[in-house]
C-alpha cells in the first residue's frame, strides 16, 4: 500500500488484517480517522505529489502554500468534522483518445481531491482484502508490467489463444451511484462516512464518477470485483486435472479474458461472454459492441492491452512466443508531445530543451522496454537525434544536420540527450522466504 506516517500505516495495516481475516465484518468509526489532521496532511502530500491542475475554483497549490497548508488543512478538518463540507463542482478538460474523439476529464478541486484521498486512505485497505487476483489496475504493489506478464504467460504457457478483448462503454461515466453506495455498505456501517461518499459522488452529476479524482479508481474497482468474482469462479469451473483453461486480466475498465485455443473448448468463449453480459447488466453497464473483439492468435490476429500489441510467433528454435511491440498511436503520441517542446521552446538554450525532453523519453522507454521494442526505440533514437541537430544549427541560422560539427557521441555525453534505450525484461518479483 502508498508508504505513510508509522501511526497511519498501522491504522491501514490492522483494517487490512481484520478486513481479510472476517470477510463480513462491517467497519465503523471510519469517520474519525478521515477528519484527524494526520489523515489529511499525508492526502494533502500524496495530492501535491501528483501536481495536479487545479479545480474549477482556480486555487493552485502555490497559493495554498503562500496562504499556510497547516491553515488550509485546519479548515477542512473543521468542515469534515461539524458537518458542513460541501464538495464543489468539476472542471472539464477534453482529451484526445487519438480516433478522432475526445475523454471528458473531470477535474475536483484541490481540496476536494485532499478530502478524497483521506477517505481513499481509510477505505483502501478494508475492500484491498476482497479484491480478485486478476484485477491490476491502479491496487498497492500491482503494476501494469505485471498484468502485461500475466497474459503473456497464459498464451505462452497455457496456450489460451483466444482472446475476448472487452471495452466498456463511458464506463466512468456510467456508474450508478445507489449500486456502489449498497456494495460499499456491504463493508461500512458508518453513516457519517457514507454520508460523506454520497456528497462526493453527487458533486459529479447524477451518474458517473470523475476520473481525476483520488477516489474513483479505488471505486471503479469495487464496482466490478462482482465481475471479477465471477470469472474466478468461471476459472474452478472449467479447470481440469489442474489445468485451467481461462484467465482473465483486468486494469480498471480494460478486461482480457483468454481462453484455450483447443478444439474442445470451442462453446466456452459463447459461454463466457455470455455470462459477463449478465453480471454487467447487472450493474447496468454497457459493452460497446464496436470496440469489443474476439481474437484468435493461431490465425496471426493480434490485440492491444495497456499499449502494446500482442501477437503470437515462432522463434527461431522453433518453439511458440508472444512478441509484445509499442502501439503506434503511442509512438505517434510521444513524438508529438517531443515536436510541441521544440516548437514551442525554439528560441530556448538547447539544455533547456534537454531538461523539458529527457523526462518524456526516460518515462515512455521505462514503460515499452519489457517488450520487443528494439525496433521502435532505434526509431525513435534516430528521430530526436535529428530533431536536436535541427535545433542546434537553427540556433546558428543554417540548414541541415550538422553532421559534420557534431559527433552522435557528442550529443549525448556533452548535451546530456537521453541514451538508454536498452530492453530489460519483465521479471516478477520472488518472495523471500524467512530464515531458519
């Protein structure tokens, strides 16, 4: 879980214990520990770490900081614990999804989001103890190099070729706010907490939660964990001698079901799919029809998940792999985002541009490199080597690279251009047993 002040940890850890070890204990007293100080200054942190746009009341962390955080705090203490906390309204930003279309991000101001966190913080640990194996998305100590491995290891090993590529239709926005109140109550009995959650769901219309909130990946996950359920069960189900034929990886609304691509288990992607229509309807969410897929490997189909294409291929010694290549949409995206600095920054020193640059492709090359993306980084390699030769002779009003003034070694050890692009694979991490 996120690593807080000793006293909280303890606090989040004996939830944890007691909420693992009774699965139908309901929690009360929640709403003493959100309101204490200690609560809100390590939310508070946790948010400014983040640095985060501000809300639709304007007010930036700078200001927060000129006007005194403890004072800030102190008020929002005072909200929560007479009652009189209202949250206000969301800021709404478009962003590109890249088809032509654009996601609606909704933006809490920063004192809401503070509050988020606190409730995010007391609440994480008593439904992290019901959540499913196959549920990655946005938990404590769960990555998205894990879930990537995990269904790279269910079609190498498991040869579960066959693929339900599921997306979910504004599921964010769709979310009914009585559904997730009732399961929430399945493990709170605290009306000032609830309370409190129905004030910040409402803050967002009549349906949905807003996606740049703290709070809403924890809730998105409570949300499906039914689904996740389900398809647990469907996994005991359908396994024989040991051998299961299906599993499933879900990262927030992203769900891969793959299934045996033997002939023998032709009826259970009907079967499945049909089943995860039900328990959907259920929390009155919709497949979206367009973008949900089935694949099947064997015949060279491939899908995307978490921004890599997946394709099954033969190797040279002739055994079955998975080849896990960047998503050109998101090579595309980083390029952009790259060209944008040195168009924008044109007139700027060149190691201006190399702090603004470097961020962006040491984070982009961290997240493709457990994948076979040698091909690609050299790619971009090339393009942002050109790209600052460009820079460097416009700086000197002339054309061309500069080949002849600048070595590629140059650019590297003298401007300090990010060089690693290395492939360094995924490997989980084994746990340590204790000493005798």
């Amino acid at each position: 879980m996120t690593k807080t002040s000793i006293s909280l940890q303890a606090l989040r850890r004996k939830i944890y214990m007691k909420a693992k070890a009774d699965k139908s204990w309901r929690f009360w007293g929640l709403y003493t520990h959100v309101c204490k100080l200690e609560t809100l200054q390590e939310a508070y942190r946790l948010t400014k770490r983040n640095n985060g746009a501000p809300g639709i009341d304007g007010v930036t962390f700078e200001a927060i900081e000129a006007a005194g955080a403890e004072a800030f705090l102190a008020q929002l203490q005072t909200e929560l614990q007479t009652h009189t906390y209202k949250p206000l309204g969301h800021k709404e930003r478009a962003i590109p999804k890249g088809d032509g279309k654009s996601r609606i991000l909704k933006i809490p101001a920063i004192r809401d989001r503070v509050v988020q966190g606190a409730v995010k913080l007391i609440l994480e640990p008593i439904f992290e103890s019901d959540f499913q194996p196959g549920s990655y998305g946005y938990r404590p100590k769960r990555t998205a190099h894990a879930a990537l491995e995990c269904v790279t290891q269910a079609i190498v090993k498991r040869q579960l070729t066959r693929v339900i590529d599921v997306d979910l239709k504004s599921y964010f926005d769709t979310i009914r706010h009585d559904i997730l109140l009732n399961k929430i109550a399945l493990r709170v009995h605290d009306a000032n907490m609830m309370r409190l959650l129905k004030r910040i769901f409402k803050a967002s219309g009549k349906r949905g939660v807003p996606q740049g909130g703290p709070l809403s990946p924890l809730v998105s996950n409570i949300y499906l964990n039914e689904v996740d359920k389900m398809l647990e069960r469907a996994k005991e189900v359908t396994g024989r001698n040991g051998y299961q034929h299906i599993e499933y990886v879900r990262w927030a609304d992203d769900l891969m079901i793959l299934i045996d691509g033997h002939h023998s288990c032709d009826d259970l992607v009907h079967k499945v799919y049909k089943r995860l229509t039900q328990e959907l309807a259920k929390l009155d969410v919709t497949i979206n029809q367009e973008k949900t897929r089935q694949v099947n490997l064997v015949k060279g189909e491939c899908f995307s998940f978490l921004g890599f294409d997946f394709r099954r291929k033969k190797t040279h010694k002739g055994k079955w792999s998975v080849t896990k290549t960047p998503k050109m949409a998101a090579r595309t995206k980083l390029l952009r985002s790259i060209k944008e600095v040195f168009r924008r920054y044109r007139s700027q020193a060149t190691w201006r541009i190399m702090e603004l640059i470097n961020p962006k492709l040491r984070g982009w090359v961290n997240y493709f490199r457990i994948g076979n993306a040698s091909r690609c980084f050299n790619y971009i390699k090339k393009w942002v080597e050109r790209k600052v030769r460009r820079h460097l002779m416009r700086a000197r009003k002339r054309k061309g690279g500069g080949w002849c003034r600048w070595s590629t070694q140059w650019l590297y050890e003298s401007l300090g251009l990010y060089a690693d692009y290395s492939i360094r694979y995924y490997y989980p991490q084994q746990k340590v047993l204790p000493a005798r």
